[in-house]
C-alpha cells in the first residue's frame, strides 16, 4: 500500500463548489476557501431547513490500545459505504490538532483509500478556525492581565486566575511559566501557563453552541477566575465576549470537504476528548442532517467518553438523536485487552481474545441498556486475523443481538464497507427506541458523577477528598447543578488506571479536582491525570516533514 | 462623514474572481478565500511573466507625529486615481498586526474613502499569513526546548537562547516570561518571552524571500542562539526549517484584495518597521509589477527609516527599482514638527509651519540626493489649512523642484487625488535616474551604520559601548559584513530621542544592542528602546468592538 499522503496526493478532487451543488447549496451559502474547502453557511434557506433530518450514526470504539482501532478510517469508510449502496450519506469529524502533527501523529484524517482530502490542509491551518479559536481565548487572557495591570477596578484575586493562554503547539516548556516579570511596565508578574487549543472552553463553546447570538452570551458567561472578595469574574464583566465573538465570527461555519470518493464531509472544530466532550460542533451535525439521509459522525476516545458525552452532553444540550452505534474494534485489540504483549498480537490465542471481548461486551452494554441505542460491530480487518477468532466473536456478539460485520474500507475504499453500510441502515429501518441519559438533568453534580461511574465504568463507588467535595457542593449551591458533567480520566481503562486492560469491575473512582466551564456549560470532573499541554517526542515528526520547491509535502502519514 | 467601517460595509465590491479575470489572470492561479478574497500563484504563465514591469511608486512620510499623515489612505487613493485618470493600477500593502486592532489602533487598511476591502476580514485573520507565521516561529521554538530536554546532543546554551516565542496580540504580560517550570517533565527551566507576530524573524524572511525554496533555505539560517561552545545554533541544525516552510506554502502566495472603486491589491506580509524593514513582500511587489502599469506600495514609518530600508534592504536585495516617491505630510503635522502643540493645530501659524518644514526637506533631500529618486509631497488637506499656508509650503518646496499637490482622496475617494495621479505620471516619465544606495554592500556594518546616521538622520557621529563594538566586530568576522542593517529607533525624529521635532542635527546615534537575522539576512542595530510586544491601553478597543446575532460587525474604525 503506498503511505497516507501518497494516496491522498493522487486523488482527483472534485471541485467543492460541484460538492455543495449536489448538496443542494446555493452559491450564497458557499465561501469556497481555494478550490476544494469552503465554509457554508449555516442558517439555509427556507427549503432546505424544512426538510426532514437525516439519520445521524455515531461511530465510537472499544477503549483505545496502542494496537490503534481505526475509529477516523471507520467512520470515512462507512459514508463512502453508505453512498456505495446507493443512499445519500455525509460524515461530520472534528478538526485536527496541529500540534500532534508535527509529535508523534504526523496527521488525523482517516487512513488508506478511506480518508478526508487535501488532507496537508485539513492537517495544517485548514481554514484557521483553530487560530481564530486561538486568538479568541488569548484576547481574554491579555485583557485580564491588561485590567489588573491599569488598576484592577474588579479586584481581581491574580492568584486565582484559572483561565490560561493557548497555543497549538506541543510545548512541554510552555505548561506552567511565570508571566509579567520585568518590573511595572510588564505588569503584574503572577503563575500562568499555556494549553493546547483544542483543550480552550472557547473550543468547548463554539462546539456546543446554536448560532453566533449563542456563541457571544456563552463566551461572555466564561468565568476566568474569582476576585478578592471571593466573586466569580467573567468575560462579560471584562467586556471581552463581543470581541471574541467577532474572531470567531468565520470559525462558527462549518468547513465543506469531501472523501476520497466525493463522499461530502463537514469538519468543524475539535474539542479535546479529555477536559471537554470531543465531538465535532453541533451546528455542523445539525446542517448535515438537512443535507443528506444518513450523516456519519464520531466522538474522541472510548465509548464510556466518548459516546457517553456525545450523548449525555452534545445530544442532551441539542436534541439530536443517534438512530444507531458502530463500534469499531480490531481482534488484534481485543487480544491485548486480554492481556496479550504488543508482540504477540498477530499469534492465534482464543482464550485472550475471549477475556478481552469482556471490554467490547460492555461497550455494546452501555450502548444498548443504558442509552437505548442500537449498535453494530465493525471489525477493522488485518490479514492475520484466523476464521477462528472471528468465529468467536461474532458468537459472543450475537449473545448480544449484536452482528459483527468485517470492513476492509482501509484497502478497498467504500466498496470494502458495504456490508457494514447495509447493517447500519437495517439497525435505523426498525422501530425507533427513544435515547435514554445516563442521568437526569435534576441528579445533583454528585450523583451525575455516581451513576456514570457505577452504569458506565462497572465501579463500585465514587470518592472525593473533602476540598474537592465542597467544591462540588459550591458549584450545586451556586446554581450549577443542572449543567452536565464532563468526566476527564484515562481512555484506556474504564477505570481510572489507564494499566487495567478489560472491562474490570468493582473499582473506586476518585475525583481529583473539579472546573466549571460556564461557558460551555458542564462540570468537568477530572479522575486522573490530564495532559491539556501535550509534549513532543525525541525526535519529533517535524523533523521529517519537508517541501519542495515545487511545494510536494512529504511526511505526513 | 460616517465611519470607516460603515463606508466599508456599505461598498458594493467585484467578485475577486472578476478582480483577478480583469488582470488577465486564469483560474488556476486563483485560490479564492470566500468571494472577496483570494490566494494568487505566484508563478505566472509564459505571456504575463513575458510583460514588462509596470512602473514601481513608494508612498513614504515626513516623521510621524501624533496629529496623524494618512500614508496607507494616500497609497490606496493614489491607486484609486490612477485607474481614475485612465491608467491600469494596483496597490500593495502590509497586512494589519491583529494585536493593534484590539488596542489602540481599531483597524489599519486606510480610512474614508480610500480603503481597501473587505476591511473586516483585511483586519482580523484575512486568508491566515499571520497564524501560519506564528505557527512556524513556535514551532521551532518548542522545537529548541524539546531538544535541551531530550538529551540536548546540541549542547544549546539555555542562557543564550535569543530565539523567544510569538503571538498576535498586545500582551504586555508575556514580553518577560520563566518557562520550563514544575520539575524535570516540563523541560529545563529558562528565562523567554514573547514577541508580537509581525516582529518575528519568520516574518521578514516570508517577505524577502524570492520564492518557497529560498523560503526554506533562509528558514534553515536562522540562528537561535548559541551553545556551550560559544557556536551559533541554527534551524537547520534543528532539523525545523522543512516543517516551518511547511506550515508557510500558503502564506507565502500573496492575497488579491480591492479597495473601494475596485482597484486590484495585493496585501501580502507585513514586517515591523522596527526590528524589521517594514515593507509588503518581494513577492506580492514583483507580482503586482506584472499585473499593473503603476504599482503604489507603501513602507512603515517616515521616510528616513521606512523608505531608506525600502531601499537599502528590499529593493537592494530584491533588484525592485521605485520609479518616483510621494512623501505624505499634512499641514497640522508640519506645524507640530514646528513645535506647535497638539491642542494649537488649528490655528494659522506661519513661522512655526516654516520651521516643521525643515523636517520635510530634509527627507525630501534624503530621497532626491541621496537615492535618486524623483518625488511630490502629498498634502491630505484639512479644513482648518489656509490658503497662506498651503503657499508657504509650496514655495519652499519649489526651492526643491518638488511640486506640492492637495489630496482629498478621505473625503472623495480616486477622484479626490487625481492631481497627485498626474503629478506621479508625470514624474515616472522623465528619463530614470538610477537608484543609488545609501552605503555599498562592502563597506563594514559599522562604515554602513555610520553613513546612515550621518548622510540620513544629520547626526554628527555614531558611538557604540565597547561591548557592542565586540559584537559587531565579531559579526564583521564571521562572515555577516555584507548584509545590509536594519536599524531599529524612535520614528518621531531623525534623531533617537523621540522628543527632537524638525530636523535635528550634530546628534549622536548610540547603538545599544546589535542582533544577528542571518535567515532575513540583515544586521538589525538597536538605537533606542524597541517594543517587539506591545501593550492594550487602559480601555482597549475590543470592549468596543462587537457582533450582532446578524454578523453585523461595529468597533473597528
């Protein structure tokens, strides 16, 4: 197989304005950024708004292992599927970072015959929503730091600054600094450090908000810290939320590209999976649902994050119902979550490929019981997976009454997922189930907390020390209660150790510090470690990245 | 007269496809960004790479002062007249700092009547140069702490990293920073800081550079800093340059713009006119001598900084040859260069507005004797001038052979300027006179240094601490004593002390601090205090500026 970028290179592109055509988009709607990505304009005209929504699929995974998954891949090849069968199909990703390119990632849009394109652009600046997102949050930052510097008339407390500067950028060095040293004219020296961008609330709130009026009132609702007499301080009381409305006023439309196969595909913003909810924006899903009949979507991570936000926040907080679940798996994963070496993937072993179906059995629990959503196996295949394996699965599987359909869309494009394109549309022909939340509105903060460590990751109980406890007991007083909680912990357990492979059971999760997002409009419960500042490696993917004269890239995979 | 902004919303604009068709450009060379904005290919085709170059104008200005020139407003009016009078013409311009528009500024692309547009886009991320210039910067900057983490096989000396971090904003609290803190997983502690995007290194190599290989070449040059053994640490070395021009293959194509009567711009780049040569991109200039009969472009600052690096560092490197100069000045501005106080602008004063001239003769010296160029003063006429003092000035000036010409292209747009239109055409069809230089390529950086102070600035001598004597001795030694300098000091006088009005002389030029940009390939001298990070004011625009549920933007001027 030639490399990612060789394959994408070769493609022959349709120009995006024929794209949007065949969407249905007028030339009004459509800002084309060059001749193959453009930004549409949400609010459509009255004939197209009235149409009936299409069905929205969600492809999310078994817990994630360094074998990879191909969840990106999946979700490409599966809208490439689904126009292959004959029906009217669109995917929705989210943006890729920049900074991993240039670390150990070397590029996030798709893989093989089954992948998004230009994809150098949809690697790189792509349409700068990422640094219009960028310069939004930094605004805040240097008006904060500008405010306490001419006189602090908010009495700013700059020890309890919690709202930090972004970059997108893997910068080690750039996690925690100390700003403002120099003497009075550099202002007021105090701790600060930088996230990556995709880790900003701003990045949070432009993915969960409705149109630019709500854009604007949730940017203004940012809390960036707490006064000296202990009062929240917020962007709007800076007066900064019009003028970060007013960078993000491009960055709010969704981006039109298009697969491999001119399968159309709207890629608007990227919210970390860990710190925020990891889903493409909802403007972008709910305009594909007008735009075709099945809309192809994925959330960051596991299922127990990934699909548990995007239900239990993006589809809470926007109405959009999932028809129906792919979970992408790869036997070579499953034997490793049964506790198979790196090494030993590619050698027949039954007895771990059953322990670690255990990781993939409660996904398709959580799915299925919890949420009410029908679902689907797919099977990223590899040459050396045995008949015998695949045997095994599909008998565990179908305990479930849950098929387990075979794609090879990474080799073979659209063509290589058709029967999995026809599973999925059988799963959305039966009688609908109506989308059940892991918890209500009403549970307090706490018990939100509860039931998704309880329902979704098979612990036992939940702890907090009691500073963390009476932040949560804070945040339910002052009238947060009813947000949504965010659960920041390791993607590769469903417990809290990202070492426990499976689906163990009977764990205590602790909760280790607590951010409210006002702005976006959730708790965010962190039970781990989390990285907002990723580093790079030793020897860094950009090292390998190159150009020519006559402007050929190399090195993105 | 309504706002800058209201005038721009209102203007009907071409299509920049029309834009472009009319400069007989073909499609492909065309990368529209939305439908008023567009990426040109800088390669041409055969027949227009085959044209003659059309005829080259440089619009500089008396020193600036607080009582404000106009000199972008009378470049984009000249354009405007020229095509008014029956000739083809174009502008080029820098691109806005975003930074500024948020501060004090509120927006930068001409004013009135005479604006290029859209004004909106043009001032906030227009087609994403100034994201893609500051990604590269920070991308080899955590490239270099990454190295010192991982081993640093380097041997980088911390202490004498000089290559700091960027960000487009005014954010006084990152000019003087500590990086690398919280213990060994965070890097190696050390002091940095940040300075705005357009006083990157990056961002004078992307505007002299001749094409994306010399690009990268230049990007490999860049020195860092030194290590332990006291040797200079380059880019290349680092392994950085690839990657960075990577993330440049798109800024480095210059953006077609209009201004308000439909005359062609290229807006490309846009260097500090400090610690850089302040002028649009060699690229963007050479393209437009291509497309047009007359190019108007414009450089920062007064003449004795702005055009004297036009033309000793961008024209002398480049091979770009001006045709004639107009030098901006107001009658109000004069009188304050004549020690008038800003609140007395209004009022007749005759031997202080003989006095100011003197400032304007001697810049008009500066471009007759010393370069050889043919100029006209442009006066952007206020109400309030009398018609004693418009004689004043133009008696004095035709003492000069120089011709005064009233501009009111602010309030009437092309039309207003048609006199300086035919007064420049008349200009650029004398016999040309060739461009001399205001020192040779073999003289010493200090010989080099010496002739401007002496032969531009009417200082008497230039003077440099012994430390700094060693600095620039060592440049001279290591090869770098062909490179042209590019002096940083006060714009608001000859001298370096910014309260010297007029024409000072018999001053002393004190060089402070010498740095080496051996990817611009110049010796930048430091004269004065320089600011590479600005600061907000105590109420910065951004509270004023602000968005509408409708995108209807207000706030910027």
């Amino acid at each position: 197989m030639p490399s990612d970028i060789a394959i994408a290179q070769q493609a022959q592109l349709n120009k995006v304005s024929q794209i949007a055509q065949a969407l249905g988009l007028n030339e009004a709607s459509v800002e084309p950024y060059g001749h193959y990505k453009a930004k549409i304009e949400p609010a459509l005209n009255p004939q197209l708004q009235a149409r009936a929504d299409g069905r929205l699929i969600l492809v999310t995974a078994i817990s994630p292992t360094p074998a990879g998954e191909g969840k990106t891949t999946t979700t490409v090849g599966l809208g490439d599927a689904l126009n292959h069968i004959g029906k009217r199909a669109m995917v929705c990703l989210r943006e890729p970072a920049l900074g991993p390119v240039f670390g150990m990632k070397g590029g996030a849009a798709g893989g093989g015959y089954a992948q998004v394109v230009p994809m150098e652009d949809i690697n790189l600046h792509f349409t700068g929503d990422f640094a219009a997102v960028a310069l939004a949050h930094n605004l805040l930052s240097a008006m904060i730091d500008n405010h306490i510097h001419h006189g602090n008339a908010l009495g700013i407390d700059p020890r309890q600054v919690s709202w930090k500067r972004v970059m997108d950028m893997n910068d080690r060095a750039l996690r925690q600094i100390v700003v403002g040293l120099g003497g009075k004219v550099n202002g007021q020296a105090r701790e600060d450090g930088f996230d990556i961008v995709v880790a900003s609330e701003v990045m949070a709130i432009l993915c969960l908000c409705d149109d630019l009026a709500d854009l604007k009132q949730r940017l203004g609702h940012i809390v960036i810290g707490y006064g000296f007499a202990g009062q929240a301080i917020t962007a709007s009381a800076l007066q900064a939320h019009g003028a970060m409305a007013v960078l993000l006023k491009n960055a709010i439309k969704p981006n039109l590209v298009q697969t491999l196969e001119h399968t159309p595909a709207l890629i608007h913003g990227g919210p970390f999976a860990n710190i925020a909810h990891g889903c493409n924006s909802v403007i972008a899903t709910r305009l594909a649902l007008k735009l075709a009949d099945y809309v192809v979507t994925e959330a960051g991570f596991g299922a127990d994050l990934g699909a548990e936000k995007f239900i239990d926040i993006k589809c809470r907080k926007s109405g959009l119902r999932p028809a129906a679940a792919v979970i992408v798996a790869t036997v070579r994963a499953l034997k490793y979550h049964g506790g198979v070496d790196l090494t030993a993937l590619a050698q027949l072993n039954l007895p771990a490929l059953l322990a670690g179906i255990a990781n993939l059995q409660r996904h398709v629990h959580n799915l299925q019981q919890t949420f009410g959503l029908p679902c689907v196996v797919a099977i990223n295949r590899f040459t050396q997976d045995t008949d015998a394996e695949l045997a095994l699965l599909a008998e565990q599987m179908a305990a479930l009454g849950v098929r387990v359909v075979l794609a090879e869309h990474w080799a073979k494009g659209g063509a290589g997922a058709a029967a999995l394109a026809e599973e999925v549309v059988r799963l959305t022909e039966a009688a609908p189930t109506p989308l059940r939340f892991a918890y209500e509105d009403a549970d307090t903060l706490w018990e939100k907390m509860h039931k998704l460590a309880t329902r979704i990751y098979g612990a036992a109980d939940i702890f907090a020390a009691r500073r963390i406890r009476e932040q949560i007991d804070k945040l339910q007083q002052d009238g947060y209660g009813h947000y949504p909680v965010c659960v920041a912990k390791t993607q590769y357990s469903f417990s809290t150790d990202a070492a426990l492979r499976g689906a163990p059971s009977g764990h205590r999760v602790t909760i280790r510090e607590v951010r409210l997002c006002a702005g976006a409009e959730f708790i965010v419960m962190v039970c781990d470690d989390i990285m907002t500042m990723p580093g790079l490696p030793k020897v860094p993917c950009a090292t390998r990245i190159d150009i020519d004269a006559a402007g050929h890239v190399v090195g993105l995979f």
